[in-house]
C-alpha cells in the first residue's frame, strides 16, 4: 500500500491542502494512487472541488486531475498551489463556473498545460464522462476506486487539444471579461 507521502500529493497532506477525502489511497490498477475530494489552494474560500486525481509510481507529478474552481482569475494561484504536483506530462481539466458558457481553453503556466472549461449547473463527474465518452451506466456498478480509474484510464491518454482554443491566462482573462 502506497503512503501519500510517498507521492506527489504528500507536500498539499502536509499543508494540510487534502480536504474532504473519499479516497486517499491506492486504486485498483497496479502502482496508482488516487485522491478524490477538495484542494485547498488560497486560503479557506478558495477550493477545487470534486476531485478527480492520480499519480502513478515513479513519476514525478500527479498524470491526471479534474476539479472545479468558482473563479478563473484564481487558476494561477491553484496552479502556484499545487507546484511541483504538476508537469508537462500530465492531464489537468479545471472547470471554471465564470467562463462564458462553451469555453473550452489551453492554458499554458510554463510547461504545465490546463484545460480550462466552462462549467455550468452540471458535476466534474457528469463533464469527465460526456468529454472522454465513458459509460455512465457501467461506471454505477463501480465502487470509488474503479470509477476513478475507468476515468483517469481515458484522461491519461486524452489528446483532442484541437476542441480547445490555446490562449495565454491573460487572453482567457480578456475572453471571461468580454462575456
């Protein structure tokens, strides 16, 4: 059994950043660690929320994690947050509730790349399962481990950066504030 202070989540467990967990813990595939459950990243009032989370033995960064954010102007302070968490390898999905409705941005913070997405009155779990075409009806049958393994499985692998505009953080910011 993986400790999550042998992964890339043991510095935000020391701050104290892992909050409400449903899953702390290894998966079911083989050398994974998964985390569902809230960051915090700036202060109490700042949270990513439902989290979806892995890292994988040996690597350096978390492959995989999807969250929502209530404020696109705070991304650069989860990015900031989470650090050395993050890598250029990985597959990071933020859904943002003040982006203008069918958003979908590329956002670049040096290597690390962020789908930002627009985020409306739906869940993270309901977004990942129509973006990576999961089956809903199959995923019910799995307990928490499995479910976020069938969908860090397709995450991992995911490469339509072509349904994204690429923007800097600043040209999202000009987007989000024309709306």
């Amino acid at each position: 059994m993986t400790a999550v202070a042998d992964t890339p989540f043991a510095k935000l467990s020391t701050e104290g950043r892992l909050l409400k967990p449903t899953l702390n813990a290894d998966t079911h595939v083989a050398g994974r660690f998964g985390f569902r459950g809230e960051i915090s990243y700036d202060g109490p009032e700042a949270v990513l929320k439902e989290v979806f989370s892995v890292c994988e033995d040996g690597k350096p960064a978390i492959g995989f994690l999807a969250g929502s954010i209530t404020s696109y102007e705070s991304l650069p302070k989860l990015v900031e947050t989470l650090g050395a968490a993050l890598d250029g390898e990985g597959k990071y999905f933020v859904y943002i509730s003040d982006l203008p409705q069918g958003n979908r941005l590329l956002i670049r913070f040096g290597d690390v790349k962020i789908f930002a997405i627009f985020l409306d009155e739906t869940s993270v779990y309901n977004e990942l399962i129509d973006t990576f075409y999961v089956d809903k009806v199959k995923l019910k049958k799995f307990d928490t481990a499995a479910k976020l393994d069938a969908l860090a499985d397709v995450g991992l692998k995911y490469a339509e950066v072509s349904h994204y505009k690429e923007v800097s953080y600043e040209d999202g910011l000009s987007i989000k504030n024309a709306a």
